[in-house]
C-alpha cells in the first residue's frame, strides 16, 4: 500500500488526507505545527490510516529524521508556496515522488531546477489554476489542426456576496496577493510574453450572469512554455463579480500595498470574510481549424461545496485537493512512472476523469 506524507493540516490538506482515507488504498502521514489540527481531523471524521504528525517544515532535519523513520513514496505538500522549495529537497534526498498546489512562477522555476536527473516524479501546480485548467485547456487543444486563440478562465467566488469587493477568502491570502501583485505571462503572436497583473480587463457571461476578468500570475502554469510557436494567442485570467478587480486595483496599485504586502495581507484577514459558500467557475476556450475551417469549443463547469465524511467542504476545497489526489494516483499507479519534471499539460483529461479522484470534476 503506497504511503504518503502530506504536510499541512489547513484547508487543503486537511480535505487530501480526508479523501486519501476515504478512499481506501493509501497509508497517510498527515503533518502540521502542532498535532491538534491533525488530531482534531482524525478523530472528528473518524479517517482510517491517517497518522497525525508534528513536523514544521522550518526545523528541516527533524523533518528528515521523521522521514528516515517512516520512509514515504510521495510527498504532497498543501503548505504556503515559499515553503516549497524545502519540501522539494526533502522528497528528492528521501527518493520519493513530489507534488504541491503552488501559483508562484518562481518556485516552480526552482522545482524545476531540481528536478533535473531526478529518479522521481516532481510535480509542482495541483491544484485547479494552475492544476487541472491546463489539463482540460490542453485537451481542447488536441482537437484542433492549428490553433489560433487559448483562453482560460478560473474564478473561486462566494454563493452570497455582501461586503464592497464582492469576495471571500476561500483560500491562501498569500497565494491570493501573489496572484494579483506577480508578473503574469501569456502568448501573443507565437511568443511567451510578460503581462502586467489586474490588466487586461474583460467581461464574460455564463449562465445569463455577468463576471469581470483580469490577468493574474500563476494561472496559465507551464502550458504557455510547451504551447510556444503553436499557438497565436494565450491567456489566464481570475473571475470575479463586476467591480472587484477596480477596487483591488485601488489598494494594490494607488494605494501602494503591493509593496507592503504584510501590511495587505493584514488588511484582507480582517475586513473580508471566510465562507465554505461558494462556486468554483471554470472556463476554457479554443478556437482554430479543423479539416480547414474556423472552429471553437469550449468547456465550462460550475462546482459547488459538498459533504464529504459527514463535513461540508467549500468548491475551492473540493475542486484543489482532489485535483492533486488525482494526478498523484495516476502517477503512483503508472506502470512506469514519470521521472524529473512532471507538467499538468501531460496528464490526459480522459485519465483524471476516470480516476476515483476525479469524480468531483465530472
């Protein structure tokens, strides 16, 4: 039975490891600052085979120590991106597989880097944007002669909005302000390019209800590098309700909290609200030829929160934990499986939909 260690006990992790033991072939290491997040989960639910563990990624070799011990085949890591980097030395010195949910360009870059040579898979970006969009977008891909036009659209928004930004923290403030305040990267004509975050305005309707789009960092993974010369136009851009993205525009760029982003983070934790009440909106859009003539087709998706083990869980949740559950056990399963960097792109949209774990997105 395959053993894994997940690292943090948050909103994230805590659903990896519930649905890790839902399913039933899988021995879990689930580890967190303190034992009472972990503790709390296990007993609350009532999970089989999930070992709570105090492990903090900052005392790095009594994180070793506890691996010598309870040696792993994969590491999945739902902790805050700048500690990533850590984890993925962890998983390469200890022989195990690697996967986390990190948005942030440059420690994927550094992932990257580290994966070179490695007799191991490391997969960084499980989650949903960047995760499993690119696994769908690049599906849409394949059904093309010639591609002119990508888009992807990715929104996690409350059910009921109530305050002047129209939004809820369903998610890591940190991966939130990096997606808005990063340098974000598309193509135009054949050619990766940067991007300014919160530009690139846009409307778009689904289901007869408006929503605004921007460009944000982080989204696009690294579908734009493996798209390059094939494709004419790419982008990723965030979701919101109309008038969100002017009044981030005000606290990040005229009121200057991009550079003080402690200050920000303080800022959005005590004036926004926390809500399980939410949707997850995914959208992709391709156009090119087909047998010589101008075609698009397009995937559109709304996911909302579900019980699972008797515990509501919000759409952000769902939608992120299962997408890394699912592209782990399609690596683990593999009768040969990858080895050094792993792209979300590779994973095949037919394979992730038949997987157990890919039940939430079906």
């Amino acid at each position: 039975m395959p053993r894994v260690l997940v690292l943090g006990a948050g909103k994230i992790g805590s659903l990896v490891a519930c649905l890790l033991s839902q399913q039933g072939s899988y021995d879990i290491h689930l580890g967190d600052v303190t034992l009472d997040a972990p503790k709390h989960l296990v007993e609350d639910l009532g999970l089989s085979r999930v070992t709570p563990a105090v492990l903090d990624v900052r005392e790095r070799e009594a994180v070793a120590t506890y691996l010598s011990a309870h040696p792993v085949d994969a590491i999945i890591s739902s902790l805050p991106y700048f500690c990533n980097p850590t984890v993925a030395r962890l998983a390469l010195k200890h022989g195990c597989h690697y996967f986390d949910l990190t948005e942030d360009v440059e420690v994927t870059d550094q992932i990257r880097t580290m994966a070179e040579g490695a007799a191991h898979a490391f997969m960084p970006q499980c989650g949903l944007a960047p995760g499993f969009i690119s696994v769908v977008t690049h599906d849409l891909m394949t059904h093309f002669e010639t591609l002119d036009h990508v888009k992807m659209r990715v929104g996690a928004l409350p059910l009921h909005p109530s305050n002047a930004l129209k939004y809820s923290l369903t998610w890591s403030t940190d991966g939130l302000i990096n997606e808005y305040g990063n340098l974000c990267y598309g193509i135009e004509e054949g050619r990766k390019i940067p991007l300014q975050p919160l530009e690139g305005y846009e409307t778009i309707e689904l289901d007869g209800l408006l929503y605004e789009a921007f460009n944000t960092s982080g989204g696009l993974g690294t579908l734009a590098d493996s798209s390059v010369g094939r494709v004419k136009t790419m982008n990723y851009k965030t979701l919101r309700y109309p008038g969100h993205c002017e009044k981030i525009h005000l606290l990040m760029k005229d009121l200057r909290l991009n550079e003080d982003r402690r200050t920000l983070k303080r800022v959005l934790e005590h004036a926004i609200p926390q809500t399980l009440q939410d949707v997850v909106l995914i959208y992709a859009s391709v156009t090119g030829t087909k047998q010589g003539e101008f075609f698009e087709e397009s995937y559109v998706k709304k996911v909302y929160p579900q019980c699972i083990k008797g515990k509501l869980w919000s759409a952000i949740q769902v939608t992120t934990a299962s997408s890394v559950c699912c592209v782990m056990d399609l690596v683990l399963r593999h009768p040969r499986a990858p080895r050094g960097f792993v792209t979300q792109e590779s994973i095949l949209l037919k394979d992730f939909l038949a997987n157990d774990f890919g039940v939430y997105y079906r």
